[in-house]
C-alpha cells in the first residue's frame, strides 16, 4: 500500500511539473512570436538610422501615448537608429545612447548625419588631400547623399555646400552601409 501511494505521489508530481513547462514552453513560445512580429512591423531592417521630421519630437518611455514623456528633441533632422518596432511606434537611439519610443510619423526616412568630433574638412572629393569646401563643426547635423559600401567616404550636403567626409567623422551610418 505504501509503494502505490508513493507511486501515485511521484506521478502527481510529474503531471505537476509537465504542466508546469508546458506553460513556460507556450509562455516563451507567446513572447517569441511577439518580438518576432514586432520586428516586423515596417518590413524595414533593423537596426536603421532616420532622421527626426519635427522640430519637436517626444521620445517616451514606451510604444504608446499612454507612456509618459520621457525626452523632448527640439532638433529638426537629427539622425536617430531605430531598434525596434512595435505598432506604429519605433524605438529609437540617439548619439549620446539614450533610447526611448517615437511615433513613427515624426521619423523620416530622409538621411542625416551628426559631425562627431572636432571640426571637419569636407571636400571637393573623397580623398585627404582634396581642396576644403567648408569646415564643419562638431554637433553639426549634415544630409547623407551618398556613400558606397567600398569607401571610407561619404558625399554631404551642409548649409549649401556639398562635399566629401569621411564615414569616421560622423554618426548616423553604418561602417559598410552602402547609399545611393
């Protein structure tokens, strides 16, 4: 008598803990779909940079306006990289590493880039010893024309002049990211 309660007790306890993982399993499997489907959202890739379209723009501390506001950008163009995506929110991050979420009608796909640094030359073409267009200051948002994936080299466009800088001397591109 006392091996049947034992064995009843072991298969209870089995029973206990299969349901047990089976509910972890459908759990882990639930949050595996919904990260899955929040990358999914735009069908663009990521990680991505954009630019912010406003002069104004609300970064919050969650996909939603419900979520309170965690960061205020008072800078038109600035270049953001979106991480993630859920709904019709992206989160983004910005130069200094601060992350939070954007509505994605106040991202553009337009590309800028930030002068990182100190001053920068940009150029007539891509290469050092080419003749100075302008100086750049650093915190300078610039607009990303384009940049091929081989180079080292970026074609900018800045307060109406146009040039070359080099992708190190700035943030807002991908070391191979090829522009067109």
């Amino acid at each position: 008598m006392r091996d049947l309660l034992l064995e009843s007790r072991v298969w209870k306890f089995a029973a206990i803990l299969a349901s047990i993982l089976l509910g972890l399993a459908i759990i882990a499997g639930h949050d595996e779909a919904s990260a899955q489907e929040t990358l999914k959202a735009s069908g663009l890739p990521l990680p991505r940079f954009v630019s912010l379209r406003s002069e104004e723009v609300n970064m919050r501390t969650g996909p939603g306006v419900q979520y309170p506001v965690e960061w205020v950008y008072k800078r038109r163009n600035m270049p953001v990289e979106v991480i993630a995506e859920f709904g019709t929110w992206r989160k983004v991050r910005d130069i200094q590493g601060t992350q939070g979420w954007v509505h994605q009608s106040l991202l553009s796909s337009n590309r800028w880039v930030t002068v990182t640094g100190q001053a920068r030359t940009l150029r007539r073409r891509a290469d050092v010893t080419s003749p100075a267009v302008a100086r750049i200051e650093p915190g300078a948002n610039v607009q990303l024309l384009e940049c091929s994936e081989d180079s080292g080299w970026c074609r900018m466009s800045a307060g109406g002049y146009e040039g070359w800088l080099r992708r190190v001397e700035v943030w807002g591109v991908y070391p191979r990211e090829n522009i067109k």
